[in-house]
C-alpha cells in the first residue's frame, strides 16, 4: 500500500529531524579524573591545585566559624555593651602571627607555612571538646551541632592538607624542611593546657573564627607568593 | 500707684527668665559613632555623628584602644576623610586586632562620651568600585555578545593574595527597569549573551571581599548591539522549510498515486456486464441511449415496421440428399444472423442463438449448453429470450425423446437451442401469444428432423407456449407438418419443431453438411417465401399441398414462392429460386419447389460458405392438407425453406 509507505516515510523523515536536532546538543567533552598517586588515566595533582583545594577548605572552614559566632552573639550575647567588656583572650595569642599585610610578605615562606599548621594544630582539641560539650547541650540544635562537628573535623583535614602542600614544596624544593618538625603538637601548645578549657564557648567561637581567617589569608598569600600566575 | 509697682517686678523677672533661656549652655550631646570602613584592609576609617553641641564650640575627639591592651590612643588623622572622621593609616592600622573606639565630644561646659565600638578591620573591608569597565560587542557563531572586563579598584592588592574581591555586575537595556545581574566570582570579566538585536544595553560592575561589604556600582558603561538575525530562528525556518518540502513531495506523490490508493481502500464495484450496455454512456448520464442500445431495433415491433413481424425460428428442412444444402443454408443463415446482429463482441453477452457459430458448436442435448444459452439468453434481459428459454427446455424434453439418431458421428452435436419455436396451434391462435414474445427475436426457425411423418410423436408443443408474437401482426413460418397427409382435414398443427439434435459441424460446415445424413427425413411441409418485407425479411409462408396439388387449391394468396434457395451467390446473398413447377420426389411425397429467380438480399445471408445449395423443401403430402388461412399466414405445404432468417435490426 502506497498509504502505509508514505507514513513510513514521513515518520523516518521526522525522526531524522529530530535526531539531528539534538545531536548538535549531545555533543560534550568529558573531563579526565582526578588522581593522587599518578596512576594511569588521570592527571597528576598539581601545587596549584592543592593550593586551591586547601584553600577551599579553609574559606569554607571560616565560613561555619562565622556563622557558629554570629548564632552564639545572637542568643546568648544580646547586649554590646557586655560583648566590650569581655576579655577575650585566645589561647593561640601565644603564636606570633603576622598582622599586617606587610608583616605577612615579610615572612618567609617557611614561616608562614609553619605558622598556618601551628594554628591548625592549635585548634584541633578545642574544637573537638567543644563540639561534645554542644552535642551534649541542649540549648543548641541539631544545626549548630552539626556545624561543631564539621568545623572539628575540617581542622583535621585541612591540617593534613596544608601537610601536603608543605611536602609538595618541600619536594619541589620550594621551602626548606624544617617544616616537619613544627608538627607536633606537644610542641606547639602552650604548657598550660587548662587554659583553653575555661575559655568559654563564646570566646572559643571568637577566636577560632579570627584564627580561621588568619589562615585562610596566609594561604592564600602563600600561594601568590608561590604561584602567582593562578587567580592572583 | 501700688499697683504700678506691683506689676514692675513681675516684669522684670519675665525680661530675665527670657534672657536666661537665650543664654543656656549644655555641655555637648553625645556622639555617635556611624561606621567605620577600611576600602583595602590596610586602612580604615571611622566618621562619627556629632550630637547637640550645646551651644557652645565643642571638640571631638576620638579614642581608641587595641585588644588586651589598655593604652588609649588617639586619632591620628582628623582631616583626611574630611568633618567628623578619624583615619587610621597603615602603621596605625593591625589586622585581626580588635579596636575599641570612642568618640568624646567636649565643650567648655563639659564632654561627652559615645558608646564604644569594637572594629576588626578584616569584618569592615569595603572595597572602591571596580575601574576600567569596558563593554565590547563580540561575534559569534550563535551572534553577537557582550565582554564585559574591568579591573580591581587601584588599592585594593589582589595580586599579592591579600584580599580576594569577587565581582558581580548588572545589565539592563535602555528604556527597562529591571536589572539582570550577574555574579562574576573572582574573574575580570564576563560574557553576556542572548542580546536583542540593536538593542542600547547598561552596564554596572561591582565588587566584595570574601568577608566584607559591597562596593558600589560603578558608573554606567552604554552599549549598542548592533543589528543580526538571530541564529535560532533561521535553524527553525530551515527545519520548517525542509518539513514543508518534505510534505509537498509526499502530497505529489499521494497525488500520482492516487489511483492505486484508491483502488486499494475503495475497490471498484464490479459494473455490469451486460451485452450491448454501454458504461460510458451511463456514465454520461443518458440513460435513455443505454437502454436504447438494448432494444432491438425490431423489437418492440413499431407502426413503421412490417406488420408482419418476423420471429426467426430455425427451420431445417430435412431431406436426405439435400441435407447439406439445407444445413448449410441453415449455417450460411447463422451466420448471417451473426454479422447481421453486429454485437459488440462482448463474450458473455446474451446473443441470439443465430448469432454465434458457438452455439452450433455445443455439445449436444446438454442442458449446460442450453443453460448458457439460457444464460445468455438471460442477460439480454428479455423476457422473451427468457420465454423461449422456458420454451427451449420445454423443448429440449421434446426433442430427445424424439429425434431419433442424430447422427453423432459427424461432428459435434449441436444443440441449437432457438430451435425450439413453439408454434402450437398456432392456426388457432395467432395473436394469443402475443405477450410473450415482445420483440421480433431472430430465432432460426428450425425444424428437426424428423423421422418419417409416421411418428407422430413429433414434437408438439406447448400451444400456450406459442410463440409470442409482437403486437398483432407477427409472421412467422412454421414448418407445418403433417403428420397425416392422409387426412387434409386434420388441421394442420404447425409445430416448430426444435432443432435440438442434430450434428452440423461448424468447423467445415461444407463437408459436414455434406456428409450429413440425416435419417430419413421426411419434410413435412414445404414454406413459402411470402415476401420480403422491409427489413430485407424474408418471410416464408408455408405453402399448402394444394399449392402444389395441380388440383388443389392453391391458397397461396399473397406475394409469390420462394421457397427454394437457389444457391448464395458471392455477395453471400441466399438467392431463392421460385419453382413454378412441382416436381416430385421419388422417394417422398410430393415435392414442390418453386423456382423463385429473385434474389433476396439479406444482409443476415452474409455468410462465407459460398456453397450453392439449393434449399429443396420436402414435400409433404400435399394432399388434402388444406389449411384455413390464416390471417397472418398462409401456409402452404410446398417445401420448406431451411433459413435462418433474421430480422435486421
């Protein structure tokens, strides 16, 4: 039957139509993984992006800090006036940190690499504890408690990250390697361990929040000084 | 007197109440601290909101201190970011230290003191706008879009790592008012597509610290976007037109097909088939010429034709030596009647059994022959064809009972089925038989043979039957047979008798009839030609024995004897000869034949076999076969005329 073949025909020829359509769409470039061990089949990471990576981190290690201080200042601090009179003492003001753009440049990078993982490890304990005395408080909710237990286990990894990255420079001679050996921890807390345990939960969010942008800038200063050609 | 005096204090003490509020001095309102801004994180600077002043000059002064420390510093810089403003330079300026800054306002009355402010200068960083927003109009494959680039404000050191602006701009076309805004992240610059052809487009760029506030808009950069055509829709006009050419191609082809298409979902009503109907007439919608193909022109019979309407009967004149001659008259007359009916050459059309040499070529006393014929008979759609049918099978019955021996060795057996023309009675009832036969049939007046007059079992029959004459005047000759010559007064019973067996090779009709030999035949009855009438009939008449009786009485009253063919000359015209002279058979009774030198014309003669044969009647007993006449006929008993006699239509 004539009928049943031109029905045929023109279904293919909209078929066809259609198909090519949205071939020109289909078409898409796939992006080759991510490797860590130089296996086959994936790009080696490079400095820059370990940089980036820990970068990220920290920014968004800071970020939780910010919002964790601006819930504790919302309910529990309403008045400014008694925010003024507290004396907010960090158990980190021990670690000489560069305060000042100026200040920064001037350290080397060893430096700044190592004061960026005595933070790092200055910090890990006291957001642990702080974190259970919130999941066991229960004037905090769900949120900020899972926040507390992001935040403690982000300064975990992203110490362990900036460890990377130091030994990334280090082989490619960039720094020096007396890096390692600042990574103890006895060695970089204070010998008064009490002294962050009184610290209230206020205070703690306060100065983990400064602490946190203090190494996010020194990473990011680090890697301009090292890399500059990258979004610098 | 007293009173005046009364009234003197009191207004004294008015004067100076009054004079007194004039002169109040307060010490100053208190300040307020409104913001305090760093553009590059390297600076800052505070402004400050003065109160009341209290009427008299008062000073600000601005103080501050740093974190866990409790040295109390003064501003710097009153002047630099103009009224009521501290700014604090780069060496006075520590990041990540928290400073706590008091506004003191002080007159000669006293000072006032502002709520204390606690400033990082990381949480104040605003930036400047961004500079150098440059818009270009690119091209590209899907049409123009925007660049928008720009650059990081003057201060603000993003190279170094120090701060991280992240960008964000808006744009608008001219005339709108809603902003369509686009974060830009860190980059410096960005692409915007999907523009109105020449539209005039706005531009603003702005930008943000990860942890500070927005800048401003920078001022409005215009652009035109000059005219295209829009890529999109040429992709759907193309598609559009291919579709449209696609489906035109596909109609056309449907088109041409048409016919098969047809043919496949509506399937042709299969037309009639009747012989002699003309579709196309119908179709043109005379109906009147279709049906009028139909008629037989001789049939109704009409006031113009012959009042003697011919009905063919087929009659065969049985003599043993002249068998031939009459059987290949007979043929010669068939076939006349087959070129003279001019038929169109439609196979299954009814047709006159005179018509087709097939008919002589059917087998014998089969009744599938004779239903074709019927059949055919049928499809002429008349009612006569249908009648002698009835007749014919009528017949037929007759008819083997009869005929005795046809020879079947000759041939094929024919079976003639118009053979059978009922005649009975007919003396008696010419007319009664009118309405069944309505149209002057070519029947071929045949008499079969038939054995010695003694058997009397001719065949009779059926006297209702009769032929159905046309109106009123019908002629039509009978082979009368008289199976009593003896006895003239029986009244001769006119019996067509049907030629149903009889073996006539229509392949060499010549030698067949030639070798026929029919069994004693015995004609009975001699016709007459009477005359011929218009339409080149020839119309027999039987001729009485006394015709041929030298002293009988000729009741031949009309027209003159033609009852011996003479032979068929080359223009295939039967040629009847008139016999004056009765001769007499030896072996039959007596035998009248009258040479008639006239010659017929008939264009039913047209017949090829040329054989001259002479169409000798038999005699029948002549004696005594007195025969009332009859109005139409006059019969006489002189031979038989072994034609085919078709009416021309």
């Amino acid at each position: 039957l004539p009928s049943s073949f031109l029905c045929v025909t023109v279904s293919a020829v909209w078929v066809g139509l259609v198909c090519l359509l949205f071939y020109s769409r289909l078409v898409r470039v796939g992006a080759a993984p991510i490797c860590t061990n130089g296996q086959a089949g994936c790009h080696i990471l490079s400095l820059a992006d370990l940089f980036d990576r820990v970068i990220q981190h920290s920014a968004r290690m800071h970020g939780i800090s910010s919002d964790l201080h601006s819930e504790f200042e919302q309910y529990f601090f309403p008045s400014k006036n008694h925010i003024g009179r507290v004396n907010r003492i960090c158990h980190t003001s021990t670690i000489l940190t560069p305060n000042g753009k100026e200040n920064a440049q001037r350290l080397a990078r060893e430096e700044l690499t190592e004061v960026i993982l005595k933070l790092l490890v200055a910090w890990r304990d006291p957001l642990w504890h702080f974190q259970q005395s919130i999941a066991h408080h229960h004037d905090f909710n769900n949120f900020s408690s899972n926040k507390a237990l992001e935040m403690s286990d982000m300064v975990h990894e992203l110490r362990k990250g900036v460890e990377k990255v130091a030994e990334k420079m280090q082989m490619l001679g960039i720094i020096s390697n007396s890096v390692n050996s600042l990574t103890s921890p006895e060695a970089l807390i204070p010998s008064d361990r009490a002294e962050w345990r009184l610290m209230k939960d206020y205070v703690l969010l306060y100065c983990f929040r400064r602490d946190s942008n203090k190494v996010q800038n020194y990473l990011k200063i680090l890697k301009c000084r090292i890399i500059p050609q990258h979004e610098c | 007197m007293r009173r005046a005096v009364g009234s003197v204090p009191l207004l004294l003490m008015l004067f100076f109440i009054g004079h007194a509020k004039e002169t109040r001095y307060s010490p100053p309102g208190k300040p307020k601290l409104t913001s305090c801004r760093s553009p590059e994180k390297e600076t800052f600077t505070c402004w400050w909101e003065p109160g009341s002043d209290g009427g008299l000059p008062t000073t600000y002064a601005l103080y501050y201190r740093k974190e866990n420390s409790d040295a109390v510093y003064e501003c710097p810089d009153y002047h630099t970011a103009g009224e009521n403003s501290c700014f604090f330079n780069k060496n006075d300026t520590s990041i990540w230290v928290n400073y706590n800054i008091t506004v003191v306002a002080t007159n000669a009355l006293g000072s006032n003191f502002s709520d204390p402010v606690d400033v990082d200068v990381v949480y104040i960083v605003q930036p400047h706008t961004p500079e150098n927003v440059t818009v270009t109009v690119m091209e590209d494959k899907d049409g123009p879009f925007l660049r928008v680039s720009w650059e990081p404000p003057r201060k603000a050191d993003t190279r170094s790592g120090w701060i991280t602006l992240i960008y964000e701009l808006r744009v608008k076309l001219e005339g709108e008012e809603e902003w369509e805004e686009h974060r830009a992240g860190q980059q410096k610059m960005f692409n915007i597509f999907s523009l109105r052809s020449g539209g005039m487009y706005l531009v603003q760029v702005r930008c943000k610290p990860d942890h500070g506030f927005w800048s401003e808009w920078s001022s409005t950069t215009y652009i035109k976007v000059p005219d295209y055509f829009p890529r999109e829709t040429s992709v759907w006009i193309l598609i559009a037109v291919f579709s449209a050419f696609i489906f035109f191609i596909l109609t056309w082809i449907l088109n041409l097909k048409s016919n098969s298409v047809k043919h496949c979902l509506l399937p042709p009503v299969p037309g009639p088939k009747i012989k002699g109907f003309d579709k196309q007439l119908l179709k043109n919608g005379r109906s009147e010429e279709v049906f009028s193909a139909l008629v037989v022109p001789g049939f109704p019979p009409t006031t113009s034709s012959d009042c003697e309407d011919l009905l063919v009967e087929y009659l065969e004149v049985y003599t043993p030596e002249e068998q031939e001659l009459i059987l290949e008259e007979g043929k010669d007359l068939q076939e006349g009647c087959l070129k003279s009916k001019g038929s169109p050459s439609d196979s299954d059309s009814g047709r006159g059994s005179c018509d087709s040499h097939t008919l002589l070529m059917e087998k014998c006393g089969e009744g599938e022959g004779k239903e074709e014929k019927h059949q055919e008979r049928a499809q002429k759609g008349k009612r006569q064809q249908k009648h002698q049918t009835g007749w014919e099978e009528g017949d037929v019955s007759h008819t083997r009972e009869d005929v005795l021996s046809p020879d079947m060795s000759e041939g094929r057996v024919k079976t003639w089925p118009s053979v059978f023309s009922p005649l009975p009675q007919y003396s008696s009832r010419p007319l009664d038989h009118q309405g069944s036969l309505e149209t002057a049939r070519q029947l071929c007046l045949s008499d079969s043979l038939f054995p010695p007059p003694s058997t009397s079992s001719h065949l009779s029959y059926n006297a209702k039957e009769g032929l159905a004459l046309g109106s009123g005047q019908q002629e039509f000759y009978l082979g009368k047979k008289q199976t009593h010559p003896s006895n003239p007064q029986s009244q001769p019973r006119w019996h067509l008798q049907a030629h149903s067996d009889f073996n006539i090779s229509s392949m060499d009709r010549k030698q067949a009839a030639s070798g026929l030999q029919l069994p004693g035949f015995r004609s009975t009855e001699y016709v007459e030609v009477q005359r011929v009438n218009q339409e080149d009939m020839v119309i027999l008449q039987p001729l009485f024995s006394s015709s041929c009786q030298r002293d009988g009485h000729l009741q031949i009253g009309q027209g003159e004897d033609y009852s011996k063919v003479k032979g068929v000359d080359s223009g295939n015209m039967l040629l009847l000869q008139r016999e004056v002279e009765v001769k007499r058979e030896e072996e039959d009774g007596d035998r009248y034949s009258c040479d008639i030198q006239d010659r017929v014309t008939e264009s039913c003669y047209t017949t090829s076999t040329a054989a001259s044969s002479q169409v000798t009647g038999k005699p029948t007993s002549c004696a005594g076969t007195a025969m009332p006449v009859q109005e139409e006929m006059v019969l006489a008993a002189n031979g038989y005329v072994d034609q085919n006699i078709t009416s021309v239509h």
